[in-house]
C-alpha cells in the first residue's frame, strides 16, 4: 500500500528585486552534443515527439538525461527582450543551454507574476497552448484550464517521507513560490502545485529529465484535475476572487465607493473597516425597528450635511402687463363675481352683404367716387 503524504507549505515572502546584470551565456557553440533518440517504433510522431508504436516503457528506459540546467542566481539577467518590451521567457534559458545571453531577443528571468502576458492562449515561451492535453499530459498544456500542479514521476525516493519532501522542496522552490505538495510514497510519484501557472509552465521545462539527488531521470508532465469535492470547490472560489479583483483594479475606486453607499442605505446595512457589507440578521421587530431608526439616522446626517437648497424666486412676467397689473384685473373679476353683475352685451356685428354675381371687380372697391 502506497501512503499519501499532503503538505500545504507557507508562502515564502518576496525577496527584494536586485538590479540585474547583463545575462550570461550559458553554453558555447558545440558544447551541447545532440543525440538522435533511439527508434522504438516504426513511425514518428511530430506531435508527441517521439516513435509511435512501440512498448510504452522503452520510451522511458531511453530516456537521457539532460546535459545543461538553468541556475536562477548566476544565469539570469538583462537581455534585449528588456529594451524592446517582450514580456516572453527563453525556452533555452529554461533548460539552461542558450547560447546568446545578452544578446537574445527573449528575457532571461523568472516569469514575474505580476506582469501578466501579451496574450493568455500562450504559455511563457510565447508557445500556442491548445483546446486539449495530450493523452499523455505533456507539450503546451490547454487554455480551457489554468493549471498550477506538475506531476512528477520517477523519483528515487529517500528512506522517509520527510526527507524525500525536503529534497522535492529544494529543487522546484527555485522556480517559483509553492503552495502544496503531496507525495505518494512507495510509488515514486509527486504532485508539485505553485502559486501561479507561470512559475509552473517554467518549472516544467526546466526539470525535464532533470535529476535529483539519486541521479534519477524526472518524468515531468501537467497533473490531471484534482477529482476531489473540496479542491474543486477552494479552486472555483480562488478563480472567482482573482476576477473579483482584476474588475475592482480596472473600476474607479470611487464608483465602487457610491455603489456600496448607495447598496447600504437600500438595505439599511453598514460597511466594516474593509469596506465590505455587514448585514446583521434581524431576530425580533425590536432588531428591525433599531435597523429602521440607524437608517433614518444616517438619512438624517446626509440631509444635514447637505448644502441648502436654493430659494427659487418666482418667474418675471415677459407680456405687455407687469405683475401688479395682472393682481389688480384678478381682484376685480372675483368683486365682479361675487356682487353678480352680468357681462356686458358684445356689440352685434353687421350682417354681410351678399356678393354681386359678376367679375367680382366692385368688391375691391375701384369705382368707389369717396
């Protein structure tokens, strides 16, 4: 029976960022010698990397292993990508066999979390994710899912638990912050998981075929979903507070003060020190007459903080007649009405003449002698 071993381990604190020097190089031409792989099958595949068709195990046992590794502290520094603003790391610099330093046109750092990627369907080599894993969880990875945990397979392990976890901790910390580790003993696997996929996807690269301290040959590939109730749970919520967070920095921290304003005096609740709602429950109607007098208290308070309004003079007349006028024919139409005096009689307008039948030329009054 393999025992499981789980360690949730505590976020290391950011070290200060030291000014960095131009990157060396870390090869030579011609010092990495390139070996054919052995052909286990009768087809090659491109997209695996390797011969198809052959014993599963065969392409494991020819497995070499790699002649160059990265080292943060010496091998990094300042390289063109810093002038030219590409924010995408170096394959080779992952893998510790760049020829170029300086002089290449990629960074040769430690993806910086905080700086986030020109485009999120890449990984941190600038390399095209895809909708799917491979059957055998290696290659890119897929952007339908941000994965933060390697599988690590192959290990020789120590004569305990603990100092197996101790030799896991000090060869994958270097890459990045981890946030848990779970070991399965007698089995020689590991499951690695960081704090931010960035650190993962250069982690991944940088301990392939990598050893060590047994001088074993790791088999690094991306873990597979957690099937566990719990983790996919802490995992959605994790997803949702960093969503939360990246709307709240791209909103005007004053919008987002009014709304809560605004959305405490609608439900009559308060807002803590972190400025998030506090909503008490009302457990009897004394709660909720108390609730209704804060809220009519605080209504108060806003009404008194309030400028004065603004007494509207009344509008100025703008006909013939001026406003003493317009008084003056008011009361005397209500004396008239009350004493019942009637209206006088319109004069009677004359009755028209009819019109004489002919051209119609006397009715413009030429012939007229006055």
């Amino acid at each position: 029976m393999s025992e499981v071993s789980t360690k949730a381990l505590v976020p290391q604190p950011q070290k200060k960022v030291k000014k960095l020097k131009p990157a060396r190089k870390q090869v030579k031409p011609g010092d990495v010698v390139k070996t054919e792989a052995v052909q286990t099958g009768k087809e090659y595949n491109i997209w695996y990397n390797k011969w198809a068709g052959g014993d599963r195990e065969d392409s494991y046992s020819n497995k070499t292993k790699s002649q160059t590794r990265c080292n943060i502290k010496r091998d990094a520094g300042l390289t063109r990508a810093n002038t030219t603003g590409n924010k995408y790391i170096c394959l080779f610099f992952a893998r510790g066999c760049c020829p170029y330093g300086w002089e290449c046109e990629y960074r040769h750092t430690l993806p910086d979390p905080d700086d986030s990627m020109p485009d999120s369907s890449k990984d941190c080599f600038a390399r095209d994710k895809f909708a799917d894993y491979r059957d055998d969880m290696g290659g890119v990875g897929s952007f339908n899912r941000q994965n933060r945990t390697l599988y690590i397979g192959r290990i020789k392990e120590c004569a305990t638990a603990a100092e197996t976890e101790e030799v896991i901790v000090r060869h994958f910390k270097e890459w990045g912050n981890l946030e848990t580790i779970r070991i399965l003993q007698y089995r020689g696997v590991a499951f690695v998981t960081y704090t931010y996929e960035l650190n993962a996807q250069f982690a991944k690269e940088s301990m392939a075929c990598q050893s060590l301290d047994n001088d074993e040959i790791l088999n690094v590939r991306w873990a597979t979903e957690d099937p566990n109730p719990e983790s996919k749970k802490a995992e959605k919520r994790r997803l949702e507070e960093l969503g939360q967070e990246a709307i709240k920095d791209r909103m005007d921290p004053r919008v987002i003060e009014a709304m809560r304003a605004v959305r405490a005096l609608e439900e009559g609740a308060s807002l803590d020190d972190s400025g998030y709602l506090v909503e008490e429950a009302d457990e009897d109607d004394e709660d909720e007459e108390g609730g209704r007098d804060a809220k009519r208290r605080r209504l108060a308070i806003e009404e008194a903080s309030l400028p004065p309004p603004q007494q509207q003079q009344p509008p100025q007349p703008t006909g013939l007649l001026n406003a003493d006028t317009l008084e003056s024919l008011k009361y005397f139409a209500e004396i008239r009405q009350k004493n019942g005096s009637l209206p006088t009689a319109q004069a009677k307008k004359a009755p028209v003449a009819p019109s004489a039948p002919g051209l119609g030329l006397a009715d413009y009054g030429s012939d007229d002698e006055d």
